[in-house]
C-alpha cells in the first residue's frame, strides 16, 4: 500500500498551516487522476464560500487549499470535494513525513525496511525509494509518531539520519557523498579486517615456517594465520552478520542473510569437515564489506545528480523591511514579500520583478543557454541566477510550491512509476534467488558424486553460489539508469514525468506537432504592408491602427503593434462598429473607413482584379504589368491575396468607402529552430513526423513545407485530433508523441503513447497534465529528449543484458572450480553493482546541445 503525497524538504507534514493569507490544508483525492477531475474538483471548491486560493495536483492525487477560518471550515472543504464526486481519503488526521535512510540502497534493503514499518500501528502507507534512499511514510498521528517510525526503521538496520526529506546532513554535504563513506565506522572495521587478512595470508603463503600452532579446537589445529583470519570476520564481519540477522527476523533471502550464512558456514565447515576454511570465511567478510562500500559510493554518486537539485535553490533570502534588507531562511519568506536579489545571486524564490532589470541565467529551469533579460513584471524563477543586474522580486509561491521544488517533487514521484522492464526485472528477482540457492545445495550435495569434488570443495562452490545469489546488480539496473536519465533530462529543461515516459519516448515511431504556439511563436506579427493608390506604409498602418485600436482581436493586436513600433500619430476614432466575420468599420477624423477580408471590400463594390499599387510600395508582377496600361497594376483576388495566404499569411485591407488604401498580411511566425528541431528528430530515426491544426489548408501547407514535416492536416477540430492521434499510435508499432503548448492541446497529448507539453515553466497546468513538460520554450529540446530516451533505453538494455550474463556465466562455472570466491565477491557482487551504476551515470553526460556518448554506446 502507497499513499501520501512526496514534498519537497522544505514542506511540512499535511496540516492546517497559518499563513497571512489565511489557512493551508493538503488533502488526499487519488481517484483525481486526470485534467477533467481536477475541473470537476475545481468547480467544487469555486462554490465554498471563504476558499482563498487552491491547486489542484492529479499527477499525485493532491489538492491544496487556503481559506479563510472566519468562512469556511475543513469539512466545508471536504464536503465540496466528495460533492464533486471524489473521496478525500486522508486530510490532516494522515501525516506524511520523509525520511533519508542513505545505506536503503537495493531492492532487499527496502525490503527490511517495509517489513518493520508493516508492525507500526498507526501507519497507513508508505514508500520505498532505494535508489534515492528515503523512505516516505503516512500516517495517523493520533496513533504513532515520528520517533516511532525512525525505530521502526532503524529496528531494520538502516540508521534514519535526516527526518525533513533534505536528503543529506550538512556535514555529508560539506565533506562529500564519497568522503563520508569512507570515513565511516564500517569503513574503519573494513580497513582493520584487511590489514589482519593480509597478515594471515603473509603468513601461510609467503612466510614459511612463521605460522606457529596456537592451539587445538575439537582435535584441529588452530594456527596463528587462522586467528589473523577469524580477527578479520570478527571485525569485518560484523556489520555483515548484524544484518543478516534482521534479514533473518524479516524472513528476506537477501544478501545480508547469504553472506552471513556463507561467513558462519565456512567457520562451521572448518569444524566439521577438519579442513580450515577461516580464510575463505576472512575473505568474504573483508572483500564483502569492501564492495558493500564501492556500492554505496556509486549509489551516493548517482543520488548526487538529484541532490544538485534541490541544492540550486540558497537557503537564505535578503528581504525588503520598510527601508531596511533582512536576511532570512527562505522558509520564513511569505508570498508578498520582496526580496532583493544582487548581481552573482540566485533567485531564491518565484516571483514577479517590480524593480530593477538585468540579464537571468535560466539553465537550471529551463536549459536555456542564453541568459533572458528581465525587467519590471517579468516573471522568475527560485534557482536562477542573476548575471549582472539588481533585482527586486516579489514573491508569488512559497519555498516549497515554487517551480523549482515542484520539480524536484515530480522528479522523486517519478521513481514510483516503474517502466515495464523494472516490472520484469522485479518479477524475475523473485525467482531468480531462490533458483541460485537451490543450484548452491545441489553442487553442495551432488558435487562429491557428479563432478569428483571433495566435501569441502563442494562446500566452498556452495558458499560461492550464495555470493552470487541475491540479484542487487540486476534489480538496481532499471531504477539507477531511469534516476540518471529524469534527473539529467531536468537539468537541460526537460521535465520527464516517470521512468515509464522516458522508456516509451526513446521508441515513438512518430511525432505530432501542434501548429500554433509549438512549431509557431503563436504571436501574431505583420509580415507585409502594400501601400496603394498613391497611399504610403505610414498612411496604411494609420489608418489601421485606428481602426483595430478597439478590437480584441490577436490580428488586430499585431497590427496596433506594428503601428505603435512606427511612433505613427493617432487618429480621432468614431463610431466603432465590428462586422462579424467580416472586419470592422469606424470614422477617422470623421471618415468612415473600414478593414477586413477582401470579400468585404468585394462587398463595397471595389473590383478587387484592378487595383493601382503604390510606386515605391508593393510588388508588381510581370502578369499585372502586361494587362494594366499602368505599370503598378496588381490583381489582389488573383494573384496578391493567394499569394500571401500561400505563404501562410493572413490577409486584412484597408480603405474608405471610396478608395482601397493598403493590404496588409499578418502570420504567426516559424520558430526558427522548428525546421531543424524536425531535421534532427528525422536523423534520430523518427520515422513520420506530422502538423495537426485546425488553421485553414492553405496556411497550413505553408508552415508544413516550410518546417520540413512529412504530413498536415489542417482544419481540426478537438475530437479530430484525437482521432488523428489514435490514428497515429495504432498505425506504428512504437507509438506516436504529440506535443503542444497547454491545455487546449491536453486531450490530443493524453491520448498519444508520450504528450510533451511546451513552455511549461511555471504553468501549474502544463506540468500537472503532460508526461514530458519542455520548461522552456525551446522545440530544439525535443530532439535532445528523443536521443536521452534512446541512450536511456540503451543503457537499461546493456544493465540488464550485462549482469545477468555475468552472473550466469559465474554461476555455471563454479561447480568446475573455475572461480574462487573473492571473485564472486569482487566481479559477481560489487563490480557488476558499480558497474551498472557507472554505465547509468553516463546518460549525464547527455547535452542538450550535442551527445557526448558515442554512436556506437
């Protein structure tokens, strides 16, 4: 059972919080699991009477609510949501609480670790993450509490050392993830068993004579290098067997428990069997405890690349008091608040600028390359880096709702969407353990028989199959490589939803594109102004800046812009009057005048086939000059109109009753990396690549050839979309990818096999409904995306493919004599567990502007 909701370190367990605008509440909704429950949700909450402010989170089945206590109560909010038609499973009675428990490094670990929380009453979820080591839990505060729950997982074995969800303490931080493992207890007692294990091994093999008798145990000499060896399982060993009896109290055949068994079964054996085999059981405890350390530095390794994450936002901001500055933990800074923000600083919060300008370094959101000049009202986000300005920014989320948190919380929540080779992989695991013991008792019993072995050389295969029996290397494969992949995605501005996202990303066979807004800038600008009939430019765009000033139209818009850029002096407007579908009409300095399609103008009597350009104005074509005695004829319905909306531009003209005085086209315009994004996405191997929009087919065709797209289709409605896309995933054995830039494209994006979302940084609904969110508007992005998948799905497969065959082909070869047991420790164990996590961490080397792994990786 998994419940509860992942925060980020600076949130605080699910209660009701203070704040200065009213009263905070989390509560629990997991069957809110899409856009149109959050609506629903949504709708609800619209009707309390006294709700300030609420988010609603169907990626994690959460709803955030600030009311007013004066209005409005819990249970007012509770019954609005289960009106809805939504059970709240848990509001404040349920806490949720993240603890770091840094040596959980693999699947068996985990294992302990659930098995005792399982005995605490009072909890009523909880999750595992190994590959981060943390532990989250819910619980019923009424019934348990925090400090019950670190004994209970330190009952386990694994030592709780930070009880906020911050990952590692301060002093971990400041020594360094590596430095700290091998300065730790363990590491001395490994270091001690070493130095006895080689001084027993000088002995017996190189110092002869020197390895005197020192007693007899049941009839068996003991000698000196056999004490050195016992001193090194006492010391080496004993973390070794102190876990394996909280395997053993959990009933996990895990390695702890093999190891241990192997460890006191080699010393028994020497009994037993009147052969010594200390120094087989020295060498296991000694090269064990050594690999359990290389494990954890390389787990420590790739945990960093999350940890540099959250470590992007300061934990101190310089506020605005009155006159005076403050410097305070970023968790005592309030949404309204001012902060000040000093060239070389980061931002330490979201906010809007309401002073100062400068240059902002958004790589660590949005993997944007080129610092973003910042003003007065521009938005910014915690994590940032301010190059060169000084900045006043008032805060508009706090610590732990900022979009860099949000991140780092979707990041973390992703590792619980496991991929369908992590689902294989487990199932296997389950089998794979209990196979290899059963193998380890047959050489044991049947070597002596089959292959001519003595006892104890069966006895010593034995022992090495239960090295080889726990799969760590195998089951940690997919985790690590998918933990590298989401946190090397977000460090380039790529938000990948789960493990799940990113392994059917690297095998789309198809993408789909939104027109407006994806392959497009989605602003609308003026591309062309024909002035005519002895009009200038000026005089055309006056006259339609005058006429669009009072229209809300995005054409309209364009147009005043363009005007307004020109410093052209206004006209005195009359009159108004919009001509649905058609344009608008006013009075210009008290001249009716008018601006619209030319069917309204068609309408007005004008014959649209003869029309006199402008001199130093327009184009003339050579056909116009051939029909026309006057060289500055143009035919607009046939050969001016078309050719603008050719190339994909909208056409608008203007003029009085009397007279056409200008044309004017208007286009959003092309990305410019749009084209190549499309090139490089090809080059990948994505084998179609299409335009969806509901624009016109004429535009439509325009855009696509100038993007590169294989296929359009144009003049879509919403359910036609789908239809395309459904098209799309059933057509293509590997799926399709629609990506979009918000919600108006969210049915499309959840019905294709992976939905990217555009521009998404700091857009609640963005990132709550894509499952890949490009945090900056940046479709170069996607290509980048495409190729991490790939490697990731590469790498998965090399992880996978590489441990089970090295385990396999030790096992095999064990009951031939054909690996000693410090191999089986050092290559079967810790080196394919490093190895696998080495391989992983390569997908950081991964960059959004080029790969750095080789073609053939």
């Amino acid at each position: 059972m998994i419940c509860g909701e992942l925060r980020s370190h600076n949130e605080p367990p699910d209660s009701d919080h203070e704040t200065s605008t009213g009263t905070t509440i989390r509560l629990s909704v997991p069957d809110m699991d899409c856009a149109s429950c959050a609506g629903k949700v949504a709708s609800g909450l619209d009707r309390v009477d006294g709700v300030l402010d609420y988010e609603t989170r169907p990626t994690t089945g959460r709803v955030v609510v600030t009311y007013d206590r004066a209005r409005a109560t819990e249970s007012d909010i509770v019954d609005a949501i289960e009106g809805a038609g939504y059970e709240v499973v848990d509001s404040d009675g349920d806490e949720t609480i993240t603890l770091s428990v840094p040596e959980m490094d693999c699947a068996s670990c985990a294992g302990k670790v659930e098995t005792s929380l399982d005995r605490v009453d009072g909890v009523t979820g909880y999750e595992t993450r190994p590959t981060t080591g943390r532990v989250i839990v819910s619980y019923d505060a009424g019934r348990t509490s925090e400090a019950t729950l670190v004994d209970a997982i330190e009952s386990a074995g694994y030592e709780v050392v930070d009880s906020d969800g911050g990952g590692t303490d301060d002093s971990d931080r400041e020594q360094g993830a590596t430095a700290g493992v091998w300065r730790s207890t363990r590491a001395k007692k490994t270091a001690v068993g070493a130095v006895f294990l080689a001084a027993g091994l000088a002995l017996e093999f190189l110092v002869g004579g020197a390895n005197p008798e020192l007693a007899t145990v049941l009839g068996e000499p003991l000698l000196l290098a056999d004490v050195l060896f016992l001193v090194a399982v006492a010391v080496a060993g004993q973390s070794i067997v102190r876990n394996g009896y909280y395997s053993a109290k959990s009933l996990n055949l895990d390695i702890d428990f093999l190891m241990s068994v192997a460890i006191l079964g080699a010393l028994a054996a020497s009994l037993a069997f009147g052969e010594a085999l200390y120094f087989e059981a020295a060498t296991l405890a000694t090269l064990f405890s050594f690999a359990e350390l290389l494990e954890r530095v390389s787990m420590d390794r790739a945990r960093d690349s999350l940890q540099e994450l959250m470590d992007l936002s300061p934990d101190e901001a310089t506020v605005k008091r009155g006159e005076d500055t403050e410097t305070v933990p970023v968790e005592a800074v309030a949404v309204g608040d001012v902060v000040v923000v000093r060239p070389g600083e980061k931002i330490p919060m979201d906010g809007d600028v309401v002073d100062g300008n400068s240059a902002v370094n958004q790589a660590p959101i949005t993997g944007e390359s080129v610092p973003i000049d910042k003003t007065t009202g521009d938005e910014v986000y915690a994590g940032t880096i301010n190059e060169g300005g000084y900045l006043e920014v008032e805060v508009t989320s706090a610590a732990s709702d900022n979009t860099l948190s949000r991140i780092v919380e979707m990041i973390e929540d992703a590792q619980s969407n496991k991929t369908d080779r992590e689902q294989f992989v487990e199932r296997f695991a389950a089998y794979y353990t209990p196979a290899v013991v059963a193998f380890a008792v047959l050489v044991t019993v049947g070597g002596p028989f089959l292959l001519g072995t003595t006892w104890s050389e069966a006895f010593v295969n034995g022992l090495t199959l239960l090295v080889l029996a726990c799969p760590c290397a195998f089951v940690i494969s997919t985790p690590v490589s998918v933990v590298s992949g989401l946190t090397s995605a977000a460090k380039n501005g790529v938000l990948i939803k789960g493990g799940s996202h990113l392994e059917a990303m690297g095998a789309v066979d198809a993408v789909a594109f939104d027109k407006t807004g994806t392959l497009t800038k989605g602003e609308l600008t003026v591309t062309d102004v024909v002035a005519l009939n002895g009009n200038t430019e000026a005089d055309v765009l006056r006259c339609a800046r005058g006429l669009e000033t009072r229209s809300e139209h995005p054409i309209s818009e364009a147009i005043v812009q363009r005007a307004e850029g020109a410093d052209l002096d206004e006209r005195e407007v009359d009159d108004f009057e919009s001509i649905t579908g058609k344009g608008v009409r006013a009075e210009l300095d008290g001249t009716p005048h008018y601006a619209g399609k030319p069917g309204l103008f068609a309408e007005l009597g004008f014959d649209l086939s003869h029309v006199h350009a402008t001199t130093d104005g327009g184009v003339v074509t050579r056909t116009s000059q051939q029909l026309c005695e006057r060289n500055d004829c143009l035919d607009l319905l046939a050969d001016t109109v078309p050719t603008l909306q050719s190339e994909g531009k909208t056409v608008v003209l203007v003029g009085t009753e009397d007279e056409l005085e200008g044309v004017i086209a208007v286009a959003d315009e092309v990305r410019p990396e749009a084209a190549a994004a499309i090139e490089r996405l090809k080059a990948l191997g994505v084998e179609r690549t299409v335009m969806l929009t509901g624009d016109n087919d004429r535009t439509a065709a325009a855009i696509a050839e100038r993007v590169g797209v294989d296929d359009y289709r144009a003049e879509l409605l919403p359910d036609e979309k789908v239809a395309a896309v459904e098209a799309l995933v059933e057509e293509l054995e590997g799926g399709a990818a629609m990506v979009g830039d918000g919600i108006n494209d969210a049915p499309a994006m959840a019905t294709a096999t992976v939905g990217v979302a555009m521009g998404a940084a700091g857009t609640d609904t963005a990132l709550e409904t894509a499952d890949v969110a490009l945090m900056g508007d940046d479709l170069s992005k996607l290509p980048y995306l495409y190729e991490l998948a790939g490697k990731a799905n590469g790498v998965i497969r090399q992880n996978i493919g590489a441990s089970l065959l090295v385990k396999a082909g030790l096992a095999l070869a064990v009951p031939f004599q054909l690996v000693p047991i410090w191999l089986a420790v050092l290559a079967g164990d810790a080196g394919m567990t490093v190895g696998v996590t080495g391989n992983a961490m390569r997908l950081s080397r991964v960059r959004a502007d080029g790969v750095s792994l080789d073609a053939s990786d």
